[in-house]
C-alpha cells in the first residue's frame, strides 16, 4: 500500500451513533497553513514553524555608534559594580533593603513612614521613561536598561572573543565534541556563571547592603542559610539569563517592552528604515551606476541583509518598527557601512520618526508630549516639597490597645500610649516630649531621656498624666510637642481618655 502524503488529514475513525460528535482535531500542519510565514507580523522572529526556538547568532556590530556604546556600558557598568560601595554622608549611593524596609536613595535614607516620597520618586522614574518613549523610542532599552548593558556590553563581548564572530559561532555549534570545542564552550559558561555570580552578589549588595554581604561571605555557611541561598539563587538566574534566555527576555518578560507600543507614535524618534529611499530593494550588480539603478526603480537597499544578520533580537528593521527591537543601533552602523562602500549617502536607517521618514517632519513637541511634561513637572515639585519637608525625627503616638484610663495614687489619671520614634539623620538625638495644651506629665518607660540612635527605630511606652480638674467631661484632645533640644521637630495629635465624672482629688 504506498505511503500517504504528508499533508493528507488521517481519517477519523468511525464513531458509534450514540456517542457525541467531536470535532476532529487539526494536525499541526493544517493550524500551520493559517500562518502567514512572509509577513513577519504572523510569527516570531526567533521561533520556527514547530514554535521551536532558533538561536541567534548575531554578527558582531562595528562602527561608531556601537564604539559610542561600548564606552556608555562601561561607565555604566563602573557605576553598577562600584554602586554599592560609593557613600554620600556614610550611606551608600542605593540600597533597596526590602527585608528591613529600609531604602537608601543618594545617600538618603527613606523609611516605611517616607513611603509617600518614594512612592512619588517610582512615578517620577516612570513617568520620564513614558515621555523619553513618547519622544525617543526606546532609546533607554538599547542604550542604558542593565539587561542590554550586560547581555550586549559584557556577554556578548566575551562571547566573541571566546568563540568568534556568528559564522564561527555556527561552525563550533555544527562541530563535534572535539576538545578544543570543550574548552572553548566549558571555559565560556565558567566565565559566564562566574560573571553572574559577581552580578547576583552585586545585587544583594544592593538590597542587603556591603557590610552584610562580606558577612555573609566571611561568616561560617551555616550561620548565613538565607543569605547564601538567595547568592545561588541569584547566581542561576543570571546565568539562565545571559546564557540561555538572552532576548527572549526582551519579547517575552518585560513589561516596559510590552507597553512601550502604546506608547509611540509617528513623532516618535525611533531606529527606524528608510523605506522612502531605500524601496524598492534589489541586489546590487557590478555594473549598475546609481542612476541606471534608480531609473529601473530600484532604491538604496541593496538587500545585503546585513542590518538583519547584526541584529540581537533577529528581526528585519525594513519591515517596519517591531515590538521586538531594543534601539540598539547595530543595523545603523551595519547600514552605514554598506552605503560607505556603495558609494550612497549614510543614513537608510537611522533615528527618525514616521513623519520625518515620510514628510520630512522634525521632532516636535505634541499635545501628548507637553501633557506628559506637565505630569512630571507636578510629580518633581510635589517630590521636593515632601523632601524638603521631611523632618529629621518622624514620631507616632498611639494609645496602648486594650487600655482606657487608670486613677493614680495622686489622684490624677493617667493614659498609657505606645510610643515610636524613627531617626533618620546619621546622628544619635536627645527627644523630649511636652505638652502643649494642657498642663500635665508625660513620663517615658524606663528611662529619663530619650536619646534616639542614628538610622534606628526606637520604641518605648508613655504616660501621661492630668489633673482630673483638666477634664471636663472624659475624652480630652492634646496635642505633644516633639522637641530636640528647644527645637520643636513636630507635633502630635491624640485623645487622652478619662472618666465622664471624675472623682475629686483626696485631701491632701
Ligand atoms: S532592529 Fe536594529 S536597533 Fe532594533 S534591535 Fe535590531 S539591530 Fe537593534
Ligand atoms: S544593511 Fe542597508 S542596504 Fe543592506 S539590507 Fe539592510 S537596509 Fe538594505
């Protein structure tokens, strides 16, 4: 019986009357026919016609704007590792300690009670990365997001120093296991988990903190399990990261890259072709002139494909803006080169937006853009007056749960109030506490004076005492000074409880 054709559906096997009718299944095939393989909207740059992953071997870029990158990643890269260890006033440049919810930004501190301020300073950041996109693309993306700097700045680099360009790349992957290609693979994913080692450490530096991490480092194993574990763990997901998922990570994770459509428009300055002069594209013959070329309709894009064989998220930028393109400008230095050797002005690709391609049109600033900065400005000075008007000492005062009011053997009555004070200076500061509305005593738990520790939260109890003669009729509202010295820090507002019909103070 000769063999079926491949594409033939199997017949579905007759089914008893009495049982319900299933649609059959589409084999893999049919559901594939749906796909439009030639247009690149229908499917993903990086996944074959299985929906299996290709890898990318992007050809290493050259010229003066990937030059211009380099030495961006390493003052970036510079300030990354070296974060961590700069201190502005003693405080290091940025500490996000989640575990102690206390977060370090220029060297200042910021605590739970700052959460407004910092909550304000996430949406600053935001905010200016929404108008940098409305107005440039994703210029962050390609030129300073940690992912790219490292993946492109450092992975890659070490890759083709290691390997070789992408041709030799596929060639040691084609190879067999001889052991040159076992040194060259193995010394490559020793440098790469090395590499992601020091990042992960870099990174809990960032939220633990220099001190802690070298303790955790120094310090017996057992005495740092946690510690240790989220080194590792870091570690393996950097690793997977830079080793493996590369930028999958881009198309497929980040949410910045996700939204960031909704955020373009045809002003937007992007990494964008040409089209106008580049259309219609055709290979270009020894004995074509310029004008010859142009007369018969042909463009500037000789179809070399070299803007497409650099690029690390495997796209081809003459099909238009794409989701998956990080701006990093390889195809404008892979373009310029080819029109440098045909003779052709630079510039096929290269930043633009739609309206300047198609109109000519410069960058201007559009209703949408002026809003946007309108946002920021509002968000920057609401920032500042919080700033700058964050006290030194941030207190709160609350009444003790459970507790209403006690009769003293001195007949006064007497609250009992929970007490917190936050020092967020680097200097340790003497508090006393007065009231400012009402004659009466306040005395603090186990100690004559507060004396609040530099950075620290400090928590105590306190009583307060007033005459029965100063209440008239229970609850009584008072308000306490917070002073520093004879400097008054703040003052707090609270409800001291008393009895609706006091007693009268015995005889003396
Ligand atoms: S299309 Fe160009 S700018 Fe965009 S990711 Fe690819 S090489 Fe980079
Ligand atoms: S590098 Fe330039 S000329 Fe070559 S295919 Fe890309 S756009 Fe066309």
């Amino acid at each position: 019986m000769p063999p079926e054709p491949a594409n033939v559906v199997p017949a579905v096997k007759s089914k008893p009357e009495s049982a319900p009718a299933t649609p059959p299944r589409p084999d893999t095939e049919t559901v594939l026919k749906k796909v439009d393989w030639s247009d690149f909207r229908d499917h993903l740059a990086t996944a074959d016609k299985d929906g299996r992953r290709m890898w990318l071997y992007p050809r290493k870029p050259r010229g003066p704007l990937y030059n211009l990158r380099t030495w961006v990643n390493f003052v970036l890269l510079a300030i990354m590792f070296a974060g961590p260890f700069i201190r502005i006033h003693g405080n290091p440049l940025l500490m996000i300690n989640i575990v102690d919810r206390r977060f370090v930004i220029l060297g200042q501190t910021f605590w739970p009670q700052d959460l407004p301020i910092f909550a304000i300073a996430m949406l600053i950041f935001l905010t200016g990365i929404v108008i940098f996109t409305a107005a440039f693309g994703r210029l962050w993306c390609g030129w300073t997001c940690p992912q790219t700097v490292l993946m492109e700045g450092v992975f890659r680099k070490l890759e083709y120093w290691i390997e070789g360009d992408s041709h030799q790349q596929r060639a040691l992957s084609r190879a067999p296991w001889t052991a040159s290609k076992i040194l060259k693979r193995g010394g490559k994913h020793a440098l790469f988990l090395a590499l992601s080692f020091l990042i992960g450490n870099t990174l809990l530096a960032y939220i633990i903190g220099t001190e802690e991490l070298f303790r955790i480092i120094t310090d017996p194993p057992s005495q740092h399990i946690r510690g240790l574990g989220f080194m590792i763990l870091f570690t393996l997901v950097f690793y997977g990261i830079f080793a493996r998922f590369r930028e999958q990570a881009c198309t497929f994770i980040c949410p910045y890259g996700r939204f960031q459509s909704t955020l373009l428009d045809e002003n937007s300055i992007v990494v964008a072709y040409d089209h106008k002069r580049g259309e219609k594209r055709g290979a270009l013959r020894r004995k074509d002139q310029p004008d010859a070329r142009k007369a018969s309709g042909l463009g500037d894009c000789v179809d070399c494909r070299q803007c497409v064989n650099v690029c690390p998220t495997g796209i081809d930028i003459r099909d238009g803006t794409q989701m998956e393109c990080v701006n990093c400008t390889a195809c404008i230095d892979a373009c310029n080169n080819v029109m440098d050797r045909i003779g052709r002005p630079r510039g096929l690709i290269r930043y633009a937006s739609l309206n300047g391609i198609e109109r000519g049109e410069p960058l201007r600033i559009t209703p949408r853009l002026a809003g946007y900065a309108a946002v920021l400005l509002a968000l920057i000075s609401l920032f500042l007056y919080l700033l700058f008007t964050r006290t030194d000492v941030q207190t709160t005062l609350l009444r003790a749960p459970g507790a209403l009011f006690q009769q003293m053997p001195n007949g006064r009555i007497s609250n009992l109030y929970t007490l917190k004070l936050v020092n967020k200076t680097r200097r340790d500061i003497p508090i006393t506490l007065r009231l400012q509305n009402s004659p009466g005593e306040i005395r603090v738990m186990g100690r004559q004076n507060i004396v609040v520790p530099a950075e620290r939260l400090f928590e105590t109890s306190a009583l307060i005492e007033l005459d029965p003669a100063d209440l008239a009729g229970g609850n009584r509202p008072l308000t306490i000074g917070v002073y520093s010295g004879d400097n008054l820090i703040e003052s707090l507002d609270t409800i001291f409880v008393g009895p609706r019909r006091p007693k009268p103070n015995p005889a003396p």
